[in-house]
C-alpha cells in the first residue's frame, strides 16, 4: 500500500504484491490518466545538453537501438531510477568459465529456463535472493543459498488483514489513506528504533527467525550479520516461504565464502563443494547517476560528485533538472510523490514570476559546509560502490538528502522557494527579443 500511488488505491488482496499484479496497477493507471499517449517506448536517453542562451535543454535519444532523435524541453524531471539496466553486480569468480552447467544473474532471467530436478546453487543473500529460494524450491531437485555473510529477515503476511476490513466497511479512498497512514507509521517506527534502541531490535528479529526454524536451527550462524539493524536492509519474508523452503528439506542455507567455481559447482574457502546445474549470482545491483545519461550545461560535462545536492532533487550548477530518488528506508513511491509535487510547485512558481531559469547555488554560509556522502549511515555494498560517483550532501537544509518521510513531506509541500539557494533568471532573453513587426 505504501509502494502505491498515494492518489490510486491499491485494491488487491495481496498486500505483498507480485509481478503480474503491479504490473496490471501501473498499466490501469496508466490508461485511467490518459499518461500512456504521452509515453514513447524503446527510447533511450544518452545525452542531454542545457543551453543558458536559450534556457533549453536538448535531449538526445536512441529509438529501437537504431536511429536517433532529438527532443528539446524547458525542464527535466529524471525518473530513471538508480540502478544500471544493462547489467548487475557480479563479482570476479575465479575459474568461472570452468564451470559446465548454466550461470544466470537475476537482472538477465532466461524465461524459457528449466530448472526441474536441477540442483541450483544462489549466490547472495539478499532480497532476490530470498524470494528466489521458495520460489525455486517448488521445481528444483535442490535449492541451496550461498552467502557470505547473513541478513536480517522479518514475516510479514502477504495479505494485510487491517487493509481488507477497512476496504470492505469504508469508502476506497478512506481505507486506503488509513491503510498507508498505518504503514508508514509502522515502518519509521521500527526504523527509528533501530536507530535508538539496535539491540533490543536485533534481539527480536532473531527470535522471530528461532521461532520459525526451531531450537536446532544454527540461526547464530546462518541468519546473524555483523552488522545492526538498518545499517542494511532488512529481508522481508511474506506468509513465511522462504523458511517454510528451509523446513521442508529442498533448500538450506550454506554460510561460507568461494574459493573458485569448478566445473561441476563451488569449491568453498572452507573445503566443501557444492555441486550445482544452475549458479545464479543474486549478487546485487550497479548504481549509477541519473540513468547513465550524460549531462552537459554549456558545452561542459557535469562532474556529479564535484556538486552539492538541494533538499536531494536538485544539484548545484545544474539547472532546470529534478532528479526522482525514493528511500532507502521505506517505500521508494512515498517519497517519488513527494517529489513529484515539489517539481510541479517549483514549475508554477517559475510561471508566477517570470523566470526561465533556475538553478542551486551555494550561499555565502555555505562556502565552508563540510560534505558527507549522498547516502550515509548505511554500509551495503552496492551504495559503498557507488558512493564516490554520487553529489555531495552538507549538515544543514536545504543540502541535505534526507531520508525521514515525515520531515519531507512538510519540506516538499510548504518549503519556501525565496531561500537564498534557488537562483531564478531569465537567460538569453535579450538574444530572443523581437522587434514588433
């Protein structure tokens, strides 16, 4: 629900959705908004230049991988996400091209595999890798997660019992506010103490996992990171499936690091091989800035880890340019909205006052700020990769990205424009005066 659009309900019973489902919600919203008409599918963006004499961006795009075109706007509001579409994260595995069966990365699943009666070995130990796991036990012969190190899990229903009540005794729109006002409370709840209480939080997600696998489990081993809660991302488990795979003998979980692929399987570090048909390598995603699009603003290419970021939309020296970044620790939709309706105030001001363009700089107070990464506090792989690549963040509004969704959404609404920081002007308009004819 919270994933949801905050003006579409959500009305399917699973509250834990799955593909097809999401699938038919984007596509119905879509239709009902009148948005597919303006959509132009197999484009993809390469480049895109601002020109202040002009105040113009022109956008460069490749359409079908063949021919190219180019677009012109006022404005860029960029929704590409934060991941690399081409390709995911895989390590280096020594002797790799040894191996005589199939190595599948989830970014690049093979539809028409069969895995029947295979054994399957999955690389990682995150949220890919956790829905993978039940959802291949089902077919295979033997399903066996390979991690280095553990990850926090926690159950939750598949169905929101809550959510369907109140749809069934209220009106769409009011179940489904006070369905989303429920989960998003319960989520910054259980973030903030994480942050004020880590102990008392890891204890019982270790004891939820113990009542699920039982005393003989070696939950100590297999299922406890080195880490506190929320300095990564918790798992979530619907309905229990993935321990449920491990109760039921056709999947277990190996705690161990590789040593280098063989031709029938994984020599680990520790000795033991395990033999595999399929590998897949749930090993994570590459980060990148703003779709790998590459942006110039006259004639020079930006350099996103030299600039500042405003309220985390917005980059110092880039105008006329919104980036869509969601959270990392709640729903990402909750905080693309919130976006969404800065950009659309940010645009009607521009309209109200007469300006073309507009663009953060940093303030006199300013000068001295000293950064912190984009995202911090949080020591997953694939944000410390990329972290380097990514603007920087300061200590005070309006430099920071923040991540607390009540705080923004007070921010994003109500934010004065008149801060000092946003600098509004009309660039290029004495070249584009006319003599009245």
């Amino acid at each position: 629900h919270t994933l949801g659009f905050s003006f579409k309900p959500w009305v399917a019973e699973k509250a834990i959705a799955e593909g097809p489902a999401i699938l038919d919600y984007i596509h119905e919203t879509a239709e009902e908004y009148g948005i597919e008409r303006h959509i132009r599918y197999r484009h993809r963006v390469v480049r895109a230049s601002w020109s202040s004499a002009e105040a113009c961006w022109t956008v460069e795009v490749e359409r079908d991988g063949q021919d190219s075109t180019t677009y012109t706007c006022n404005f860029l509001l960029m929704c590409a996400g934060y991941y690399r579409y081409r390709e995911g994260f895989t390590p280096d595995f020594p002797g790799r091209e040894k191996f005589e069966g199939t190595i599948i990365h989830p970014q690049h699943w093979p539809e028409e595999l069969d895995y029947s009666g295979k054994k399957v070995v999955i690389i990682g130990s995150g949220a890919t890798a956790v829905t993978l796991v039940p959802s291949m036990a089902a077919r295979a012969g033997r399903v066996t997660m390979l991690q280095r190190s553990p990850t926090y899990m926690i159950t939750r229903p598949f169905k929101d019992r809550i959510a369907n009540f109140l749809r069934r005794i209220l009106p769409e729109n009011w179940a489904y506010a006070l369905t989303r006002w429920k989960n998003i409370s319960l989520q910054q709840l259980l973030y903030r103490r994480t942050r004020t209480h880590p102990e008392q939080i890891r204890k019982r997600l270790l004891d939820g996992v113990r009542r699920e696998l039982g005393p003989d489990y070696d939950v100590e081993k297999h299922f406890t990171p080195r880490y506190m809660p929320w300095d990564q991302r918790l798992c979530l488990v619907p309905d229990s499936d993935f321990f449920e795979a491990l109760k039921s003998g056709k999947a277990n979980v190996v705690t161990d690091r590789i040593e280098r692929f063989t031709e029938h399987g994984i020599l680990l570090q520790s000795g033991k091989e395990l033999e595999a048909d399929i590998i897949v390598t749930a090993t994570g995603l590459n980060m990148v800035m703003l779709g790998e699009i590459e942006i110039a603003v006259d004639g020079e290419a930006v350099d996103f880890s030299k600039t500042w970021t405003y309220r985390g939309l917005m980059f110092t020296g880039v105008p006329n340019l919104v980036q869509t970044w969601g959270y990392i620790n709640a729903s990402w939709t909750l905080r693309a909205d919130l976006v969404a309706e800065y950009f659309c105030r940010l645009v009607n001001q521009m309209d109200h006052i007469g300006a073309r363009q507009v663009v953060p700089k940093l303030r006199p107070q300013d000068r001295n700020m000293q950064p912190r990464p984009w995202i911090d506090d949080f020591s997953s792989g694939y944000m410390q990769r990329a972290m380097p690549l990514f603007p920087k963040q300061g200590y005070h509004e309006p430099w920071l990205n923040s991540q607390n969704y009540r705080k923004d959404k007070n921010m994003f609404r109500t934010a004065p424009f008149d801060d000092g920081a946003l600098v509004f002007s009309n660039p290029g308009q004495r070249q584009q005066a006319r003599p009245a004819a």
